[in-house]
C-alpha cells in the first residue's frame, strides 16, 4: 500500500503552536488509539502483516506480498524506503496519457493505470511458458518513482470535514493572491456507488476513505481482488476464484481489517528531543516566514462524533474525535496527509 510523502519539517514547526483541540494520540507501540481494544487491533495488524500467496490470489501482476512489506518502518503502519513505478507519456494534445504496457509477448496489453507492478507469478509450473512481467516500452517517456508511506493515524485525516480541505484551498488563493491554490478533488465512494467526496488517499488522492483506499491497495500492490475491486488487472495465469478476498466468520474481509487497522492506530510520534534543539526552533520560524505554512498548514481537527462520512457509509467515533493533529503532507497541489499529532 503506498499513500503520501511525509515533511519532517512540518512536525518540527508545528510544535511550536499550541492545538484548538486535544492532541491526537501517539505512539509506535502498535497499541489502539482507542477505537477498538488492543486485542482487536493486534488482530487487525495481523491480517495487515500477513503474508499472500498464489492460493490467496496473490498477483498475477503485483508489488508485494503484504501491507507491511512497504509500510514497516519503524512499525507496521509506518513508511519504508520501497518505492513504485509510475510512468506515461503525451499524446498529440500534449495531454498525459497512461501507457499501454504490453505482457506475455504482446498477447495483452496493460492499461488505464500509470502503476507498473515489479513482480508476477508466473511463468511457474502451471504456466511454464506465460511470462507477464511487465517491461517498460520506450514509449512511455514520462516515468517516476513514488515512495511508501505513513498510513499510522489516517483515521484522523479520514475524520476530518471535507469542507475543511475546500476552505484551505480558498485560503491559500487569497494568501497568495490567486499565484498557488490547493486542488480539491472529488472522487469515487467505492462503498458508496454514486456518492464522491474529497480525495485524501492514494496516488493523487484517488480516494476518500480508507475502505476504498484498502481495496485499490489490495488489488494493485498485491493483486487480491475484493467485492469492491473484483476484477484482476489480467487474468494470464491466474486460477484463483473471484473475488479473491471473502469475509471470515467475523463477517469482515481482509480489506475491512485493513481499514480498521488504520482508522485505530495512534499517529506518528515526534522526536521530543529534536523540536527543542536550536536549530529545530531556528527552522520553524523560517518555514513560517517564508510562508511554507500556507500550504502545510500547522493542524487539522476531526468533525464531531457521529457525523456520517464516505457517503453514509461510516459513521466517525468518539475515538477519532476531540483530536487535533499535524497533517504533514498537505500541499497546494494535494490536500491530504498522514498525521502526527498536535502538541
């Protein structure tokens, strides 16, 4: 699962300032952050370690074979030096377009996504001759590396209002006169067919809610299909029924472990000592005077308990709320973020 790149020195600035709400909780001890108890959230984190198959629907085309594979560092949740492929090239119009990426020697070709997976099941020894690894074609001169990152805490940046993400975008306007403006995004509900909201998850922000963003990660990192993604990316080689993720006798599939997993787990912890070093402080002050805070801004809080998200789908806890943290990956251009928190 890949999902937003971190600022440092955002956390560092944002110190500083004292929050309107109280601070989210943090931490890297794989403990709740008190939306389920920590027994279920250790199970949870199981499920998020756990480790795919060929028999589980594992690929054909895939990155890896668990969440934590690219989000462990230091902790499953955490973000990683793993990276992914990205690529594309122009068309006539000079607009981007995705590549088509041709498999098993020409016999299919790879579209309507920019992700390039590294790995495939086969060939094997039940498809001894198919070889689907996806290669790059010269074609595709626009190619790009996106790092994995912190998804610890996304429940907090899942609770926060969308209203809130279309106000900083007109505040960054009149700040700056109109010269950089965030972009608010409205995408799909995959739990909710025919609802959007904003985007604040995924490769540019493609997603709303965890839930949606669990299952894209599942079927395109891992190439699991799911009752929300249940279509393969291609069906060479592969042999395993669909969808590939089905609910245990909890009722929860895989991809709901996933969310839950994220929604409970506490944000990212802030190295104490460092924030109070002098050239810590030195550096805050400087990413407000130059005006770095006008896109990464200082905190966001979550919408009341009760308030209804992802199209009516989940309702926000009183865990998630009463919670001020540091979005820091908000951007002009994005809008969304994994959290610290607040101090």
């Amino acid at each position: 699962m890949k999902l937003f790149i971190g600022l440092s020195v955002l956390a560092i600035s944002a110190f500083f300032f004292a929050p309107i709400f109280p601070e989210a909780p943090t931490g890297f001890d794989n403990k709740t952050n008190g939306l389920v108890d920590d027994a279920t959230h250790t199970a949870d984190q199981v499920k998020f370690d756990e480790i795919e198959q060929n028999s589980d629907g594992l690929g054909p085309l895939y990155n890896a074979q668990s969440c934590r594979e690219c989000h462990q560092n230091p902790t499953s949740g955490g973000s990683s030096q793993v990276s992914e492929l990205r690529v594309g090239h122009r068309g006539p119009d000079g607009k981007f377009q995705n590549p088509e990426i041709p498999i098993a020697r020409g016999a299919e070709i790879i579209k309507g996504r920019t992700l390039v997976n590294d790995r495939a099941i086969c060939p094997n020894g039940a498809f001894p001759s198919t070889e689907i690894q996806e290669r790059v074609p010269d074609s595709e001169k626009i190619r790009t590396f996106r790092v994995s990152l912190n998804v610890l805490g996304d429940g907090f940046v899942e609770a926060v209002p969308d209203q809130t993400f279309v106000d900083l975008a007109k505040d960054q306007c009149k700040k700056n006169h109109n010269k950089i403006c965030g972009q608010v995004l409205y995408v799909p509900i995959l739990e909710a067919p025919g609802q959007t909201a904003v985007g604040r998850f995924g490769w540019k922000d493609q997603h709303a809610s965890l839930l949606s963003f669990s299952a894209d990660a599942y079927l395109n990192e891992m190439g699991v299909t799911s009752r929300l993604q249940p279509d393969e990316v291609t069906n060479l080689c592969n042999t395993v029924s669909e969808p590939n993720d089905k609910a245990g006798p909890d009722g929860f599939a895989d991809i709901d472990h996933f969310a839950r997993f994220m929604r409970a787990s506490e944000a990212p912890a802030r190295d104490a000592q460092l924030v109070q070093t002098p050239k810590a402080r030195l550096g805050a002050e400087l990413f407000d005077k130059v005006g770095c805070d006008i896109c990464h801004v200082q905190t966001l809080a979550t919408a009341p308990a009760g308030t209804k998200i992802n199209g009516g789908t989940f309702t926000i806890p009183p865990a998630l709320v009463k919670s001020s943290f540091i979005p820091t990956a908000t951007s002009c251009s994005t809008m969304s973020a994994p959290a610290t928190a607040s101090s």
